[in-house]
C-alpha cells in the first residue's frame, strides 16, 4: 500500500470483533486506518440497555483494541451521549486525522439509520466517503421479498426464502487485517464504566468472558457435539443445550457468517436436512435475520407501537403490584419466578422461558408488552431490538408472525413438560427445594408442604386469567 494513501476511520458499533468484520477489513485495505468506538450513555439508556450489556461492549472493546493495537491501528474513543451529535464529532474528528473515507456495518433500528443517514449527508458534504457494508445480517434487508414486492410477514415463508438463496452459495468469512505502518497517533485508554451504568456482578461477568477466543470456543464446543441434540435440549432449562452465543453475536464478538459455516460443517454442508439439530439451529439464525428485516420493513416496531395496529386498543391493565411481583420473581408460580430470578442473576433468560414469561405477563396478567420488552432490555446481557421486541409481540399475539391469541401457554404444564423434575426451578428457587415432582409446579399453600410455606400463592388464577385475556382480544375493534 502506497505511504500516501488516503486516511481511513473504521467506526466501530455492535461489530467489537477483529476477525470476519467486513467494515474493518475494507478500511483497512485502502489506506492507513484508525478505529474510533462511540460512548453514547445518554442514547444507550434511553434505549434500555443493561448495564451488564454495556460493560460487555466495554470489556469487549478492551479486547478489540489490543488486536488492533498489534497490527498498528489506534483506537479512538469519543464520548458523545447522544447520537444527534455524531455526525458533527465525526466531522470534525476527520478533520483532525485527515480521515478521506469512513466505513462501519449496517445497523437497523430506526434510530441507527437516522443517525447514518445524517452522518453519511455531513461527512460527505466535507468531502469525506461514507462507507455502509452489509455485515450483521446474511442478506441485506429488501432483498428477501414477497412476490409482490413486500416484506415477509410469516417467518416460515421467510424462511424458504432465504434457504432458497442460500443454496446458490454462502456468504464467505473474511480473514483479519494485515499489519500496517505505524500511525502516530495513541489509542484512547477504554472506559472500564459509562456514566449512569452499573458494573454488574462478578457473578455476570464470570458467565459471560468478553473476549473473541471465549465466543469462538463456545461456537466450537456448541457445533462440535451439542449442535446435533439442540433441537431437544434447546427447551429443556436445566440442561446446557442452547448455544449461549446470544451475547457474543449481538455484541459482535461474532459474525452470523462464522455462526453459519460452523453449523454446515458439522452437518456435511446441509442447510435443511441432515441434523435435525443443525437444522433446527440455523432456523433460529434465520429468525434472528427475520426479525431485522421487519425492523426495516415495518419501522414502527422500532417505535413502541404494535404490528398488528388493532390491538393498540387492547384494555390493559394497571396493575402495579402485579407487575413487581413478576419482576421480582415471586409470582407464585414457580417456572415464572424461577426464570426471573435467571435474569436478574447472569443477565440472560433461556429462550423457552422467555416465551412462558412473556406470555404469562402479556395474557395471564394482561400486562402491556411493552413495558415486559423494557424490563428484559434493562436487564439482559443479549437483549438486541429486534429479537426482544420480536419475541414480545410474538408471546402477546400483537406481532408479524405471531401466536394465535387463543393460543395461551399454561405456565405449570411448560415447567411439568420441560422441566418434569424441577431441576431447574429449584435451582433458582431454593424455597421448594424439598418438594417432589408432584408439587414442584404448583405447590399447595395453607398446611402440608413444608418447602413450600416462604413461597406465596399464585398471584393469579390462570384459568379465570385466561379466559379475560381471551375476551379481550375477542372485543377488539376488528380482527387482523
């Protein structure tokens, strides 16, 4: 490379991986690059974003910039807590580095793309390029359409879609940057808090190591063994059958490229057939990228309000207590209690019992979703928009491709049917420890069990609670 190539900024967002990062390796292959990562604390918390989420990024970033320190690239910080006030940080900060071209991955929420939409006009009327690449998706959203022209609104044809275009080829995984000639300029120390976050506890940051190498050796132990059992495992709690990448892929420590080519290679290159296992997980990759693709084809999801616009008329309830007793997990019902306690212990829900909690909240309670969609972003180490907000809407049938809203899961015959001896409930609620299978999902109150007495009664009827949540999607305006 020419020692008068032109500068280059690689503006690094939920992207912190120094392998596989498609805006980095094209910055750096035109010209002598700096890396710059944004603090934005006002703009995160208004998002809901956890403080175990952002020490993640945080530790995560450390990381990052002692690879890219060994291949000569500083890493720049910039605090700016709101993002309307990037596009005047970038500018000036080129300014500074003599930066002629700017380059990041695609983010999708409504907020990012305003936000790249009034970088890209500002930085280019400086004379600076601004560069987008496709990176945290397989396919570029508008690319995957219905016939008609229009964004898939039910995941299994999604699905068939995607699958179909996947067999014309894989998108490849992308080596790491050459080293290049030294730049004189020092990389910013990385914050180890953002103000108004919390460190998390030693418990969180022990079950999630923020490095590349940790999320690496999870995706090969999960898609050397465990790949092949998940569609079983994956609904059972208290067994380790899910892949527990959610964090590192969101992040970024990962590539839903690197996750894909590894679940081929240990199904001999099938995307559909095979391992039902393999099979089943590359489906939930592919929920994952559903779920992007409604963000940009439906913006209004990003925006608190429902996909099924009809049911912003639904009579929810105003029920406070209700809603701390779910949050604090003392609900009476134990694989609800047992799940949010999870939560608040390691940042992370397994995803069954996300449903169940979701749905328990949204119909047994008929609680607003949204305020459940909040509540798991303040607190989930992997809590992303889209899915969080997709998985919300799919539980309180107000979503895209949603369960039907007769369709209420009883919470006591989930925990019976995927966690039949209460393993995982009495890990997480040592009151009822010395129940039986028998009482573990419903303990009786008032005399004869004497693990069950600290626990409270139900704070709900279901039966009685689902028949309300039934008439009142039953009365709405019109159906849709």
């Amino acid at each position: 490379m020419p020692h008068d190539a032109p500068r280059q900024l690689v503006w690094l967002r939920t992207d912190l991986r120094f392998e596989d990062n498609t805006a980095l390796l094209e910055a750096s292959s035109r010209g002598p690059t700096l890396a710059l990562f944004v603090v934005s604390p006002a703009q995160w918390a208004s998002h809901d974003d956890a403080s175990c989420k952002v020490d993640f990024w945080l530790r995560l970033l450390a990381t990052l910039e002692r690879q890219l320190a060994a291949v000569n690239i500083p890493l720049l910080i910039r605090t700016i807590p709101h993002w309307h006030d990037v596009p005047a940080a970038l500018g000036k900060l080129c300014q500074e580095q003599s930066i002629q071209g700017v380059h990041c991955n695609e983010e999708y929420g409504f907020n990012e793309r305003e936000r790249d939409t009034a970088t890209a006009t500002y930085l280019e009327k400086a004379g600076v390029s601004f560069n987008s690449y496709l990176d945290q998706s397989l396919f570029a959203p508008g690319t995957v359409l219905t016939k008609t022209g229009n964004y898939y609104q039910v995941f299994g044809q999604f699905k068939r879609a995607c699958l179909e275009q996947l067999r014309f080829g894989t998108p490849s995984t992308g080596g790491t940057p050459r080293k290049q000639a030294a730049i004189k300029v020092h990389s910013d120390a990385v914050p180890s808090q953002a103000t108004g976050f919390t460190t998390p506890s030693k418990r969180i940051q022990e079950h999630w190591p923020a490095t590349q190498g940790e999320a690496q050796r999870r995706l090969a132990a999960f898609t050397d063994e465990a790949i092949h059992d998940y569609h079983i495992a994956r609904d059972l709690p208290s067994r380790p059958g899910t892949s527990e990448l959610s964090a590192y892929l969101n992040a970024g420590a990962l590539s839903v490229r690197q996750c894909l080519a590894a679940a081929l290679l240990s199904n001999q290159g099938e995307l559909d057939s095979g391992s039902v296992g393999a099979t089943t997980w590359i489906g939930e990759l592919l929920w994952r990228e559903f779920y992007k693709h409604i963000l940009v084809g439906y913006p209004r999801v990003s925006r608190h309000r429902a996909f099924r616009q009809h049911t912003e008329a639904l009579p929810w309830r105003n029920a406070l207590e209700d809603f701390a007793a779910w949050q604090e997990g003392r609900t009476g019902i134990p694989i609800i209690d047992a799940a949010m306690r999870q939560l608040k212990a390691i940042g992370w829900m397994h995803n069954r019992l996300r449903m169940i909690a979701a749905m328990f909240l949204s119909k047994n309670l008929l609680i607003d979703w949204r305020l459940g969609e909040q509540y798991f972003m303040q607190h989930l180490i992997d809590g992303e928009l889209a899915a969080n907000n997709g998985g919300w809407q799919w539980s309180a049938s107000t979503g895209t491709d949603s369960v039907p809203y007769f369709r209420v899961f009883n919470p006591v015959s989930q925990s019976a049917r995927f966690d039949s001896q209460g393993v995982f409930i009495k890990a997480w609620v040592p009151e009822l420890k010395s129940l039986g299978p028998k009482h573990v999902h419903a303990p009786a109150h008032g005399n004869s069990l004497p693990g069950a007495l600290a626990y409270p009664a139900p704070i709900v009827d279901l039966g009685e609670s689902r028949r309300r949540a039934l008439s009142a999607f039953k009365n709405l305006p019109r159906q849709g």
